[in-house]
C-alpha cells in the first residue's frame, strides 16, 4: 500500500476543522506538529526498513555487538504523539465528517 501524501494528510485535517468549525490558529498549529510527528515516524520506519530491528555495532573497546534499533522505539512515540494530537483536536472514526454527511 503506498503511503499518502503528506500535503493530503493536512488537507484533510484542515477540513476536518473546517466541518467542526475549528479552523482556527491554535487548531492549525496542533495540524503542523501532527505532520511534524508523520514525518518523523515516516523517517524512523524508513530507518527500521534499512536496518532492521536490530543491527551490528562496535563497542568503544572495539567489540561487535547487536544494538536495538533506537527508530523502533521512536516509531512508537510520534505515532503516540500523532494519536494524542487527534484525540485533542477530537477525532476519531465516529467523530470523522464525510462528504457523505454533508448531503444528509
């Protein structure tokens, strides 16, 4: 499945405000930092898909060992971040308006 464009994702959160009536400044800020958080989780799945979950790395006496993937856990985090920030600006999939709703 290809992944959806960025400048989608915040079209449709600013739509989505514009429904609810909350297309206002600091709604549009918490916008930009769920991007911000899309962005960052897009970079350390990309990382994850490179490295893996684990990966070999040199101790500083010189000894090989395998390391977790710092971008597994980092991962983990935006997507919290990115929930949060929906659950703030209050969507989720019973709250979502649809064109369809529009012609109800």
């Amino acid at each position: 499945m290809a992944q959806i464009k960025i400048a989608d994702i915040k079209s449709s959160l600013i739509e989505q405000l514009e429904k609810k009536g909350a297309d206002i400044d600091c709604y549009k800020d918490l916008v930009d930092a769920y991007i911000f958080y899309t962005k960052m989780e897009r970079k350390m799945q990309a990382d994850v898909q490179k490295k893996g979950l684990t990966y070999e790395s040199i101790s500083s006496t010189g000894k090989n060992y395998v390391k977790d993937n710092p971008s597994v856990k980092n991962a983990v985090y935006y997507n919290k971040q990115r929930l949060a920030i929906l659950t703030q600006m209050g969507l989720n999939l019973k709250t979502v308006e649809t064109e369809t709703d529009d012609e109800l």
